[in-house]
C-alpha cells in the first residue's frame, strides 16, 4: 500500500475511475479504510452516483439468474416500475417461519427438470460446496432427490440474500449472513455501517453425519467461524458500538443435525465480549451468556423472569460462583433453576429479617387480612414494600435436585420470600436420570421448618423420587388459600411405627382448595378433618406410592388387624380417661403421645364441588360409601384395593351395611325437658345415591353376589356409563348376573372392564358377547368418538397379558 500512497493524484484518480466502472465498489469501500490520503481520492468517485444501482448486479450467480428466467413470461411489457423499492429496506434477517421452505415438496417445472437431469447443475453445485465431504458427492452424482433439493434451495437461498443485501449494504440494520459466504461478506464489512444485529445461518455441511466428522472438516469449521470472529472484529473496530447483537442458527437449513448449526462456546464467547454489554429483560441462554461475557457491566434489575435454560450448567456455575446474581434481579417474580447446594437462598431470609426492622405489618395489621377479591392489592402492596427494601419480589419459584442433594433451599425460599411466594415447585432428581443417586442410601426429606404465613402461596409442589418426604405439622396451615397441593413420595411399604415418628399434620382451613394430591408419607400423615373445610375442592386423590407386578399397579396394605389396631387408638384413649392396660402398651410400642395419635376418617366431609375422587391401597380399603352423599357433584369414582400380595387376605366383602346412611337418633321429637329414660327412636335408615357418578372402577378384591349386585350398581349408581376394574372370581359375582343387571337395570352403561376373565367361544356365545376385529390396543371402550350403537354395551376382559374386546346386545 506504500506504492500506492505514492501514486500521482492524476494516476491514482484513473484507476479508481476504471475500478468504478468494473464495479469494483468494494474494493473501492476497502481503498476508504486504508489512509487519509487514498480515502479523499476514493471517495467522490464512489460517491459519484449514489443512487445508480445497477452497477451492483453486473453479475448475478447463474442459479439465481435461471430461476429467474424460468418464472419470466413470454412476452414482457414494458410497464415496470420505476419504484426503488430497495431504498425502503432495512431489516433482511429469516427466521424460523421461513425454515419450512426448505422443505417443500414443490412439482418442479419442465425448464427446471430439464436443468436438473443434465450434469450442469451438478457441475455448479460441485463447484459451489467444494471441498465436499467423503461419500457426500457420490450422493449428489447419483442424483439424490433429497439431497438435490435442499442444496438447491440452500443455494438460492443464500446468493438471493447477498443479490439482495448487497446494493443496501450501508442501510441494513440487521442481516442473515450464511456462514459459508463468510468471505464474502468480510471483504464489504466496511459498508455495513448500520448494522446492529448479525444473525448467522450455518449452511455449511462438513460430513455426511455429525458422527463421522474427520479432523479436516473440523479445522475447516473452526475457520468457518474464526471468520465470523473476524467479521465481529473489524465491525466494531469500524463502527464502535453500532452491532449489539449476534445470534446463530435460528432456522436449521441440514434438518436433524445439531452440530452443523452449533457454535462452539469458545468462539461465542469471543463475540460476545467485543459487543457492549446490553440490559437484560429476560434470561435466555442467549442472554446468560451475555452477562457472562460482560458480569460487572450487564444489567439485570429489569429481569422479571428466568426460565429453564438448555444450558442449564452454565447457568448453575455461574449461581455458585457468584451468588448475589438473583439479588441483582430486582423485580424478579419467576424463577427456574437446579439448585445450587446448601446456603444457596440464605441471603433471601437474611434481607427479608433485615427488612422485618420495617414490617408493614406493624403499621397496617389489614395487609395480612385476607379477603376474598383483595388478593392482587394487598398482593401488590407487598410486592412495592419487597421493592422499597431492596428484597427481591419472587412469586413462582420451580427448583429441582441436581447433582447435589437439597438441604436447606426450600425452606429457606419459603421464609425468605413468604409475602410474595404464589407458587412452588421442589423436585428431586429422578435415579433414572442421576444414576449416581440411585447408588446412595435414601435421603430422607423435611420441608416445613420454620415456614412461616405465606399468606398468596396458591399452589405448591413437593415430590420427592426416591425416600421419604415429610412436612411439618402445620405447613399447610400457613397457607390459606391454597387452591392446588401435590405432595409424593416413593413410600411403597410402611410400618405405622415408622409413620408415628413424623409429625402428623394439624387440620388446616383450606376454603379455596381445588385439587389435592398426596402420596406416600405425605398421605399416611394428613389430617382427615382438613376436608371439613375444603368445600371448594374439586379433585382428590390420596394413595402410597404403588409396585409395578406384571405390568399392572400394585398397592401395599398393612394387615387387617394392624390398621383396625391403630385407627381405634383415639377412640379407646378418649373414651377411657387414662387408657386401660392394652392402650398404653399400644402406645409404648408405637413410642407416641396423644398428640401424635392418628385421626379417625369421618368419611362424611361435605364437598359439593368434588368430581374426581381416586383412593388407592389402604385409604380404598378403608373407604365408606356414606361419603357420597356429600358429593353431589362427583363423576369419576376410582377405589383400587390391588395389593402385593395378591391373595385373599384383603377382601372387602360389601354388605347392605353400605347401601345406607348410619342410623340417626330423632331427637327432635323429644322435649329436652322430657324425664322419659327410654332413648328416642332412630330415624328411617336413608339410602345412599350417587347419581351423578358416570364412571367407577373398583380393582381389587370387592367380593359381592349377585344379589348384592342387583341393589349396588342400579341402586347407588343409577348413571353408571363405565363400570371397569371388575376382578372376576369364583367366590364373587357372575358374569352372567353382571350382565343381566346391566340389561335390566342400568340402560346408561356403554362400556365394562373385566379382570382375570377370559371366556371360551361358547360362553361368550351364551352370555350374547360379539368379539370385535381388530387390535385390542387401538381399541378404548372409553373413548368418547367411538361409535355406540343403540343397545350396546362395550365389553373389555383382560387375562394375564392379554385382552378381548367384545359387544353385548342388550336385546
């Protein structure tokens, strides 16, 4: 270039003209960066005429250039428009609405397949994708349709893009760069003055597959994106400040191969710390790694949400390295993370305490009153005195295990951000993903530790996947208005010693509840006389965890003597004053004390709303049918009493006893006053109606006759449209009385489910049974779009491993 600078004005001007007229216009944009001297000269004669354009497409690439002329009329007029609609343009970017184009399945026109059975094509695109990968160009010379398309699309789509940016270079603000036109792009990055946003397209394919990748194709991608590296370097030496985004792979042009469109965090990294550092309204892993590019200049206050992050381990290293970062999310409401180990959200109980020096709750005792309708308010009201403070307004919070175990991190989210707190979410790891965890002891957990009023907590999450989970005595206590609970654990087999040694719950008032979900310990512990107050509550289902046997769930149940040993514990010591000989040594035993004394299950709760009530294992066993009386919303009945052991030690064999309310005393008859000894009379025995139940399933042993059936089915369930779980036995009902009650009695029935049943050719023949064609698999007597005929009952009988599906004619 020292030559040059010393070329006579005269000189120099003719050779800038003739370059002119070749087109060179970025050879003359390169010439502008070199020195003042060979700038002054270069510039007027770019600048000569601005707004001629056609200087810029003396050339168009020959794909381009028949694609065009196959879509050209015959006869062309002569009304184009003389419009500069390119002048208007600013933003030349394609995302993922564009991907499907790649993929079309387009009729190709007689000019094109004309192209394309001819070896020109493949000429040019052997020409354009050198080097090719090993085995890649025996596809293309074989003409493989797939292959064909895409790199025909690819390539019209990225000498589309340059036709089109490369008049208004110096006005786009954000533009598609492929990545395999890098070159060409790094010699006109001095006329991208505008340009704030880059988005680059990995296009290029370096092996057939990403596993068969050699050493040359990934120093040939390594240069690929150290030219993307240079492209950000001389950008922002040109134009300090003006780029701010980088982004890559938004659309996957090499369908189903990561690697292709992945940019190592290498190379990332070293783009991202030559952009200035921006403001973060949202985590992404885009913008984590901004921050991580930038730690001391990024700002996070104006983060109000931080999702599941794909690179979540990032994200995890960097909360342990630098713990105030969510302390630096100042209007943070919804957080997802791994958690961070021991100590992570001690800072949160350590800021709220500080804060407590200023409780509102001092000076406007109402803020902790709760009315029905205030809840955003007061809501708010918190969220602007967590922001007064400094604190940080959480109100969704989903944190899960990962290499490390929990300790203190719930408890601690729970105290330090109760006024706040909506919803929270704690998981363990599950062993099948953390095969590490599945080699150490069972972890016991306890949540609830000095928990104390989260006054908006709706909805809480606390599951556990492997060990027992256990809460406090009055953590749903301090909770209100809570309207969804699931808490679970694995507990599979028990003893009532062990359960004794966990503090039962406390009745809680729960008046918004609408779902409840228990599990495991947090079932065997629950308090029964919370459902008093739970009139809102909408699904039930209390269970311990099952055993898969031969594919079907399987429940464990203590012995009958042991459960009626344990229930009756509160009635003999409250009916005896200081408990005979045999109660305290029950207690002993148990080593519990009238506090820790299991409650009895009243099972007559009044739940208008319930329409879904799923009991398993010894919660199905103990169930009592009075129950239904106060539901008279209830739809879906499902009582699984399927145990382990499989055998006949716990039937529950159904008596009249079930079909009735217990007996009353009408002592309304009587005058308070009356000196008669004689008890008042009981009142007529009320039958127990269920008339809004449309399914029931009963697995398990619930041993009736046919007699018992005719009053139980018609009787108590008149609605009845799917009756399944039926274990057919020698010792309870028949098949045929099952199926004459449905005739006779139950003209809603459409679909039945039989266990352990599978009938002969002939017995179907005499019970009226059709067997249906077809895989039983595809086949769902529930299934809503299935057609019912008039007079049809849907029959389902499961043996072993196998199934039968038939029809039975009502007639």
């Amino acid at each position: 270039m020292d030559s040059l600078s010393r070329t006579p004005i005269e000189c120099l001007q003719l050779i800038l003209t003739i370059l002119q007229q070749e087109g060179a216009t970025s050879t003359l944009a390169a010439l502008t960066c070199t020195n003042k001297r060979i700038a002054s000269v270069t510039i007027p004669i770019l600048y000569n005429d601005p707004y001629l354009l056609s200087g810029h497409f003396s050339s168009f690439p020959k794909i381009l250039s028949s694609a065009y002329e196959l879509h050209l009329p015959e006869k062309l007029t002569s009304s184009s428009s003389s419009q500069d609609y390119l002048s208007h343009v600013r933003h030349l970017i394609l995302t993922r609405q564009h991907q499907g184009l790649f993929y079309m399945e387009v009729l190709d026109p007689p000019e094109l397949l004309t192209y394309v059975q001819s070896d020109t094509e493949l000429d040019y695109m052997m020409q354009v994708l050198h080097p090719l990968p090993a085995g890649y160009l025996e596809s293309l010379i074989t003409r493989n349709v797939c292959y064909r398309r895409f790199h025909r699309q690819n390539i019209l789509l990225r000498e589309t893009v340059w036709t089109l940016a490369d008049p208004i270079l110096e006005q786009l603000q954000s533009l598609t760069i492929p990545l395999s036109l890098i070159g060409r792009y790094l010699i006109v990055v001095a006329r991208l003055e505008s340009l704030k946003t880059a988005d680059f397209l990995p296009d290029v394919v370096y092996s057939m597959t990403a596993k068969d990748i050699d050493e040359a194709a990934r120093v040939r991608r390594a240069a690929d994106w150290r030219g993307v590296v240079r492209f950000v370097q001389d950008h922002t030496r040109l134009f300090r400040g003006v780029l701010k985004t980088v982004t890559y792979g938004n659309i996957n042009v090499w369908p189903s191969v990561y690697y292709y469109r992945h940019c190592d965090q290498e190379f990332y990294m070293e783009i991202l710390k030559l952009l200035p550092p921006a403001r973060i309204t949202r985590l992404t892993d885009s913008t984590w790694n901004q921050y991580v590019a930038h730690p001391l200049e990024t700002d996070l206050s104006g983060i109000d949400d931080i999702p599941r992050l794909h690179d979540g381990n990032s994200w995890l290293q960097g909360i342990q390295n630098d713990p105030l970062i969510l302390q630096k999310c100042g209007f943070l409401k919804t957080l997802y993370l791994i958690s961070p180990g021991q100590g992570s959200f001690r800072w949160a109980v350590r800021e709220k305490r500080r804060a407590e020096g200023f409780d509102i709750s001092t000076s406007n005792n109402n803020l902790y009153h709760h009315h029905k309708g205030q809840d955003t308010p007061v809501q708010d009201g918190f969220r602007a005195f967590y922001w007064q403070q400094g604190l940080v307004p959480l109100a969704e919070v989903t944190i899960r295990e990962g290499a490390m175990r929990f300790t203190d991190e719930v408890d601690d989210i729970a105290i330090g951000f109760s006024r706040t707190l909506t919803r929270l979410e704690a998981t363990t790891a599950h062993p099948d993903n953390s095969p590490l965890l599945s080699l150490l002891p069972p972890h016991q957990l306890f949540f609830g530790r000095e928990w104390v009023g989260l006054p908006f907590l709706r909805e809480l999450v606390l599951e556990s996947f492997y060990g027992p989970l256990a809460i406090d005595s009055k953590l749903l206590s301090h909770s209100p208005n809570l309207v969804s609970v699931w808490i679970s654990d694995r507990t599979v087999n028990y003893q009532y010693e062990d359960i004794v040694t966990w503090k039962l719950q406390q009745p809680a008032e729960l008046s918004k509840m609408e779902h409840l979900f228990l599990t495991g310990l947090g079932a065997l512990t629950f308090h029964p006389d919370t459902l008093h107050t739970t009139t809102n509550l909408v699904c039930l289902s209390i269970q311990t965890a099952p055993n898969m046997i031969h594919g079907r769930q399987k429940w464990y149940i203590p012995s009958i003597e042991e459960m009626d040993r344990f229930y009756n514990l509160q009635h003999k010591t409250s009916t005896r004053a200081d408990g005979d000989e045999e109660t305290r040594g029950m207690l002993g035993r148990l080593a519990i004390g009238q506090q820790s004394l299991p409650r009895r299950w009243s099972w007559d709760w009044n739940l208008p709303h319930l329409s879904k009530l799923d009991l398993y294992g010894e919660f199905a066993y103990r169930f009592e049918f009075r129950m239904l009386q106060g539901c008279p919303a209830l739809v879906h009945l499902w009582l699984d009493i399927s145990t382990i052991e499989d055998d006949d030690t716990h039937q529950r064999i159904l008596s009249s006893a079930d079909l009735f309310l217990p007996p009353r005393l009408d002592n309304h008859i009587f005058d308070s006053d009356s000196s008669l000894s004689a008890p008042p009379p009981l009142r007529k025995r009320e039958r127990i109606v269920a008339r809004s139940v449309k399914y029931l399933c009963l697995p398990g042993q619930w041993i009736m006759d046919d007699v018992f059936l005719q009053a139980f089915l018609p009787g108590m369930f008149p609605n009845l449209s799917d009756l399944s779980g039926m274990q057919y036995d020698k010792n309870n009902f028949t098949i045929a009385g099952l199926f004459r009650v449905v005739k006779e009695s139950m003209p809603a029935m459409t679909s039945i489910n039989v266990q352990d049943y599978d009938p002969s050719p002939e017995e179907a023949a005499v019970l009226g049974l059709n067997l249906v064609d077809g895989e039983v698999d595809d086949w769902d007597c529930r299934n809503p779009g299935i057609d019912h005929f008039e007079g049809t009952v849907h029959v389902q009988c499961c043996f072993e491993h196998y199934e039968k599906a038939f029809k039975l004619n009502r007639s």
